[in-house]
C-alpha cells in the first residue's frame, strides 16, 4: 500500500546540496511568447505541476508516435480511449523493431489473459524516463547551474546540468546523464545513458529499449485556450482524471499557462526510427504529497513484488 510522508522539504534540500534532435510541433497548440517578453517571464517553469492522464505519452497529430493500446473502451463516455484494464501495446506499431515487437506482444498476451506483469511501478523499480512520467505530476526547481525535478512517488528526482556536455566516459544510471540549455522560449534536455535493469521499459506496455536510447525533452508553457486544446486532444487517446490518486491535482479555476514536454525518442537498438509524443501538464491544487512503495506490495492477486523484506524482527 501507499503511503503519504511529508519529506518534500528533505528531499529539496538533498537534490540542492548534489551536485541534439529537435522535437517536432506535435500537438495543436502555439507557442507562448511573442518574442517581447523577457526569458524570466517566458521560461518560469518552476512549481508543481498535474498531469491528467496516467500511461502519460500522447500521440502526436501526424508521424511516428508512442505505443498505444490494442485494448479499447467500448461503451459509455470513455467510448474509444485505451482501456487501461487491459495494457495491451501495439505490436504492429512500425517503430518497434521485430524483438521488441515480440516482448510487447508476450506482455499483451499476459494482460488479456486477466493477469498482471512486473514493471518499474509494481515492483518498487526505479522507473527511469520515460517511465516516470506516468507519475501524475512533477516539481521543477530550477537554479543558475542546474534544474532538479521532483516525482510524487517513491522520493524520484531527476537533476539536468545546465549549458554542459555529456562526459566522454559515462557510466549508465537509472535516469541517464541529463544537460539541459534554453533555446528562445524552450527548454531543452538530452539524456543518454540510461541504465537498463530488470524491469525496465518505455511505458506501461512493456516497450523495451536498449542502451542506445537518446531522449529529447523540449518544456514549453502554452497560454490557457492551448493547455486545454492539448488535454483535449490527449484525452481522445488517454483517460484523463481530475482526481489522481498517484499525484496533485490540477486547479480548476486557474487560468494562467501551462507546461507541455515534447519528447523525441531515439534507439537504434529496439526503434527503426526516431519518434514522438507529448505531454501537458496544468498548474497543481494540492500541496505536495509523496507516495512511498511500501513492503509486501501485492501487485497481482497472490504475487508480490521483489522488495527486500526483514522476515526476522530486529529485537
């Protein structure tokens, strides 16, 4: 079960004492900024932030795009989104090269048969990216050298060195080797050496990835009327909530800007080609609340994930 700590305060303090593809214009949304405004007043990223889906990656309007789910809602208003009862990723998708298109198939196989599979979530896994976006929401503290960015669960954090490159030597980490820089009222990311361990994946349908992968995140703020253009659009593919329960809640009555990711993927090793998918996020109600991934987690009926247990009391 999850469990609510209020460690926000210990975890900001942490990440602060530790020390290119172009993504493509892939939802209907316009650039905020007319080019007048200031860059502290145009690339104010910073605070908490709610996304309404939870499989995360939205489809871009045309091109390669992300996995989506064979398995469909039939009947009632979600009529047509992705039935995420039943994560069954498209195996036809002509990104997927043959083996990966194998292991997401074994994995669909598994969901429509009413069982469940491990991934990073269920079993407690650090998720890496693109994996952690399923995380309902995110915080951004942005500082001269450096950008921290916090996750609701299980105490994740990512940090992205400002204006540097990637080592010549690097040695693969759960959430790869992140530089970020601005470009006019963009902020653009690039990771490389992403770590690869058991339960590792791209998304809740078990696409798998190599060493190889290369990600290109481009944050943007889009102006009201786009934001929800953009969740509209997200939400013909995705369910959208707007009351998560692995995160904050988006504000209803705030009208102001919101924050879209544009992700370019690239890896040689599992993709024939370089694709694409976005995410759009809304300005958060709730204060901050963390879910840790307690012990004896039952992720499927009688299976329970591999966190190390004490089967002995300590005294």
């Amino acid at each position: 079960m999850h469990r609510q700590q209020d460690f926000l305060f210990v975890v900001m303090l942490a990440a602060a004492a530790m020390t290119p593809a172009a993504g493509q214009d892939v939802t209907p949304a316009m650039r905020s900024g007319n080019g007048t405004q200031s860059t502290a007043s145009v690339l104010d990223f910073s605070g908490v932030w709610s996304l309404p889906s939870l499989n995360a990656l939205e489809p871009p309007l045309s091109g390669p795009g992300p996995v989506r789910n064979r398995s469909r809602v039939r009947t009632g208003p979600q009529a047509g989104v992705g039935d995420g009862r039943q994560l069954v990723g498209d195996y036809t998708n002509p990104i997927l090269q043959p083996w990966a298109a194998e292991v997401l198939k074994k994995f669909g196989e598994i969901s429509l048969a009413g069982q469940g599979f491990p991934t990073p979530r269920n079993q407690c896994w650090p998720e890496g990216v693109p994996f952690v976006f399923i995380n309902r929401g995110m915080q951004m503290l942005p500082q001269p050298d450096k950008i921290t960015i916090l996750y609701p669960f299980n105490h994740q954090f990512r940090q992205v060195r400002m204006n540097e490159s990637h080592p010549a030597q690097l040695t693969p980490s759960w959430y790869g080797d992140s530089v970020g820089h601005y470009e006019g009222d963009e902020l653009v990311i690039d990771t490389v050496g992403i770590k690869i361990g058991r339960f590792s994946m791209i998304d809740w349908f078990g696409t798998p990835y190599t060493q190889a992968l290369h990600l290109v995140e481009r944050y943007r703020l889009l102006d009201y009327e786009a934001t929800m253009k953009a969740v509209e659009w997200a939400a013909k593919e995705h369910a959208q909530s707007d009351n998560p329960g692995s995160g904050p809640r988006p504000d209803p009555s705030y009208k102001g800007k919101g924050l879209q990711i544009r992700l370019t993927v690239e890896d040689a090793g599992a993709f024939t080609m370089p694709w694409s998918a976005t995410l759009t996020f809304r300005r958060a109600l709730d204060e901050w609340r963390e879910l840790v991934c307690a012990e004896n987690t039952q992720w499927h009926p009688g299976t329970y994930s591999e966190v190390p247990t004490a089967n002995q009391p300590d005294f």
